[in-house]
C-alpha cells in the first residue's frame, strides 16, 4: 500500500470533567482533633462524659474507638468550614496561647485540604493537674 499517514488521537481532555466536591463533618473533625492534639498544653479532647465513656473502652482494650473525632464538632458549608472544640489543658499552660496555637494549627490543617475556616470555638472543659507521686521510702 502507499505512503499512509498515521493519525493520533488525543486521549488527554482539554478540561476536566465537572462535578462537585463535599468534604464532609466527619472529615473536617478527624482533621481538627489530630491538629488540636499536636498542640503543646493540650492533653486530652472531649468533656467529661465522653473522657468517662473513654476510660471504660480503654478498660475494655477498645481504647481507639470514638478517639478520631471525640472532642470536635464541624459543620462545613460551601467549602467554610466551623469547627467546635472541647479540650483539656495541662496545668501551667495559659490558657489563651494554648486556645490560640489551638486555632492556628486547626486552621493550618483544614485549609491544607483546600476549606476554608470561618470559625472555631474551643470550651476548654478542664485542666490536667499532675498528681506528684509520693517518695519511696
């Protein structure tokens, strides 16, 4: 046969396909208590009852379960995203520099995954007081 020209064909779209995305609650929650407890002076997340209900799963070897999203509420709208926080402080750290590392590294961490943070409240529920152990006769 004759010279026959090859032609390709473009597998590559000029656009993306259209759509939406939602990053749900329980997303945003995970993503706020991981960056709320790598906060120095916080200890724990949560109130009193979910720390009670914690410590008999811990008793009862389920200790991960509830652990991801305890403490947090998140409602996100239109990729804005209000975050609620409960958390425990450790006894020496003042309490507006741990709620204001608190905010920036929740908003730091929800905003890596392209959101938007209109607000978060933090109810700090309780201080962590180290109980000296007693001296060894």
């Amino acid at each position: 046969m004759g010279d026959e020209a090859t032609q390709e064909l473009s597998v590559t779209p000029a656009t993306a396909a259209g759509g939406t995305t939602h990053v749900s609650d329980e997303v945003v929650e995970k993503i706020s208590v991981a960056a709320a407890r790598s906060v120095p002076g916080v200890v724990e997340l949560g109130g009193d009852v979910a720390r009670f209900f914690n410590a008999v799963l811990d008793k009862v070897g389920l200790d991960q379960v509830g652990d991801a999203r305890r403490g947090c509420s998140a409602h996100v709208t239109n990729g804005a995203a209000v975050v609620n926080l409960v958390i425990v402080i450790e006894a020496g750290h003042a309490v507006p520099q741990v709620t204001e590392a608190v905010r920036i590294q929740v908003t730091e961490a929800v905003e890596a995954y392209g959101l938007r943070v209109d607000e978060i409240n933090i109810r700090v529920d309780d201080v962590a007081l180290d109980t000296p152990t007693p001296p060894t006769p």
